[in-house]
C-alpha cells in the first residue's frame, strides 16, 4: 500500500478536491441511503410496492436524462454540469423533510434522478481528461475507497438517528451537497480540453454537434447490457435485503447496518492495495473473478444460515466490488473516443438506472412470490452468466483500443 506522503503527492487538487467533496457527501448519505426505502415504506403505509416504485422514479429520471448529461458535458464542460448537479440533489434532499404526499416524494425523487444524471458522467469523464491511463484504475479505486471512508461509519449513524428523527439526517445531507458544490466552484478548473471544446462552440453555431450513432458503438452497448445484474445485485441489497433479513432477524436493522459498516470498512483498507494488484492481470480476467466473487455473494445472502456466513458473504461482496469497479471504469475511459467521454460514461451508467427503475418493484414482487432465498439464487446465476459474457466483450475492447493506439502511434 502506498505511504500517505507520497499518496499525497502523486495527484493534482482536482483529484483530492472529489475525494474530499466523496467523503463529505456520502457520510451524509449513508445515514440516509440504507434506510430511505423504510422511510418511504413508512410514509406509504405499509405498501411495499408502492415504496418501490417510488425508489424507482430517481434511476428511471437518470435513464432519460443521463444521455443528454454526457452530451452536455463533452460541450459546455465538466465543471458546470457537476456543480448544477450537486445544487439539484441538495434541494432534493433537503425537500424530502418536509414532504408529505405522494405527489411530493415522487417529484423530489424525479428531481434527485435529474441531479444524479448529470453528475456522474461528467465527474467520470473528469477523470479521464486529468489522469493517465496507468493511473486511471488507481484513481477510481481511490475514489472508491472515499466514497466507503462514509459507508463505513454512515449506516451505524444513520441508524441511531432515523430512530430518533430521519429530517436530521436529510438535512446533514443537503448541506455536504451544497459545501462539495462550493468546493468544485471554489478549487477545481474546467478540464474539457480545450480543442474539444472549441471543437463544440463552432458545431454550437451550426447547430450541428457531433453526433454518436449508437449503432457504430455496440461492444458499448453489451458491455452495458452485461454489467446489468451487477447492478440489479445492488438494487436488490438496498430493498430487498432488509426485507429479507426481516424474516430471520428480530433487529433486522442493526444487522443490516452492520454488513454495510463492514462492507465500508473493509474498502477503505483494501481498495488501493487490491487496485494495485488487479493491475497486473488483464482487465477481462479480473472482471470475471468480480463476477464469481458476486455470483457467490447472490447465493449467500439467500441461504446464509447464520449470522457470521452472512458476514462472509458481505467479505465476498466487497472483494467483488472492488475488483470490478475500478477496472470496468478504466475498461470505458480506455475505449471512449476523446470527444465522447461523457456520453460513454452516460451510456454505461444507464445499467444502473435499468436495474434501479425496474429492480425495486421486480424484486418486491419476487420476493412476496418465491421468497427472498430462491431470489438471491436466481442473481446468482444471472451474475455467472454476466460474467462469462463481460469477459468476452472487456477482451474486446481492451484489445480493440490498443491496436488502435499502436496504430495512431505509428502513423
């Protein structure tokens, strides 16, 4: 593992800036995150359904929107897109305080959508503009570990304070959004670079933008469509866990928060030192470990018969995540071509925003029909699949970019 001094030193403020501004927001967060779905739930009598489809409405906004994001990103810049984004999830958050209806959760939710849409592919792509390819996997990581620095003590907080009074911690959370929104303004400059963005006020004139035919893109597309139940594992730890822990746990809550702390905590010690290691294999090779690892982790969290085997199923899951996500986001920022950075991180991103809007609702109805047990299972085999077919496509890819970067190279 590096050593903290020259940890310091091998990054520019721009980096240390979004990990301050990562640790700052999720700490806030994830005092909300794990218990949002029980918030709602409660708000809505008791309907689990419903709850779900509420949950649903933000990723099904980040869907629609999250394209246009990455376009408006790779046009006007990084830095304007991150810092409206931030602005929008902090009315959001501080709205849900004081919301009462139906009607208001679902427009508050939409509006968090709107912001989450436009923050990740511009905030992706601005790692792509600043740091190196060897490096990228590195930075992921780290920024990886920042956003667990707040998982790990967020869910145990979180808990004690939604017993005591949730709009405390909608309210925290507002205000880290609005402080890492001030810290993008105050310290981080634009990185679009500078021929691309010229390149986009003359097409502005014209009206004639660079345009990205979906169809000229397609290993884009099935790396996407694979990294799907991944993401639907996620969407279902979220929702469906807890439920599921309901049936075998009296203080399900605490055990849930648990698992989480220990998810956090195990990243921000072994993220960078694993990253490190990871790069010495090939990115399709690491991909599909993450994917058996995650397969695992779906059988696990079904059948776990005690509590210390569902410990070591959440040890599975975070191994799986941290090799996954690191090289799954290189794997992208290698294959984007420069003028489409956000739109390809827009692109890959709406595996999240698929899963989100549907996996809620799908896995509630799942799990009042087969129970959670055969549920997990069933996202297991889908993982296993997924992986076989991520392999292929990673291996492609990585493949793919490198001939071409020899080839620009040489001529």
């Amino acid at each position: 593992m590096l050593s903290l001094q020259p940890l310091i030193a091998r990054y520019d403020t721009t980096i240390w800036i979004r990990v301050i501004g990562t640790i700052l927001t999720t700490f806030a967060g994830f005092m909300i995150r794990p218990f949002l779905a029980f918030y709602l739930y409660d708000r809505m009598d008791g309907n689990l359904i419903l709850a779900a489809m509420v949950t649903s409405l933000q990723p099904l906004t980040s869907i629609i929107s999250g394209y246009f994001a990455g376009s408006l990103s790779d046009r006007y810049g990084r830095k304007p897109l991150m810092i409206a984004a931030l602005a929008i999830e902090a009315i959001s958050m501080g709205g849900y305080i004081w919301a009462e209806s139906l009607f208001t959760f679902a427009a508050l939710t939409i509006l968090n959508g709107i912001g989450a849409s436009l923050f990740w592919p511009a905030a992706s792509a601005q790692i792509t503009d600043v740091v190196p390819e060897d490096k990228r996997s590195e930075v992921f990581a780290l920024l990886h570990t920042a956003l667990n620095l707040g998982a790990a003590a967020g869910p145990l907080i979180g808990v004690a304070i939604y017993k005591m009074n949730p709009a405390i911690a909608f309210g925290l959370c507002s205000c880290m959004l609005f402080v890492y929104a001030l810290l993008i303004l105050w310290k981080v400059p634009e990185t679009l670079p500078d021929h691309i963005r010229e390149q986009s006020h003359r097409t502005a004139k014209t009206d004639q933008a660079p345009k990205m035919k979906l169809s000229e893109h397609r290993t884009l597309i099935w790396m996407t469509l694979a990294a799907v139940p991944v993401s639907l594992l996620y969407s279902q730890v979220e929702i469906i866990l807890p439920q599921h822990l309901r049936t075998q746990y009296t203080d399900f809550l605490s055990v849930f928060a648990t698992l989480m702390t220990i998810n956090g905590a195990l990243v921000v010690c072994c993220q960078i030192a694993i990253a490190k290691f990871a790069e010495r294999f090939p990115a399709h090779r690491v991909i599909l470990t993450a994917y058996l690892f995650l397969a695992c982790v779906g059988f696990g969290y079904g059948w776990a018969p005690s509590f210390l085997l569902l410990v070591l199923a959440e040890a599975l899951f975070t191994i799986g995540e941290m090799l996954y996500g690191p090289q799954i986001q290189k794997a992208i920022s290698i294959m984007a071509p420069e003028e489409y950075r956000g739109r390809y991180f827009a692109i890959f991103g709406a595996n999240w925003g698929i899963t989100g809007t549907i996996g809620p609702s799908v896995g509630a109805v799942a799990f009042k029909g087969i129970g959670g047990a055969l549920w997990f299972s069933l996202l297991g085999l889908l993982l296993l699949v997924g992986g076989l077919f991520q392999f292929r496509f990673v291996k492609k890819a990585t493949r793919t970019a490198a001939a071409e970067s020899v080839q620009s190279v040489t001529s």
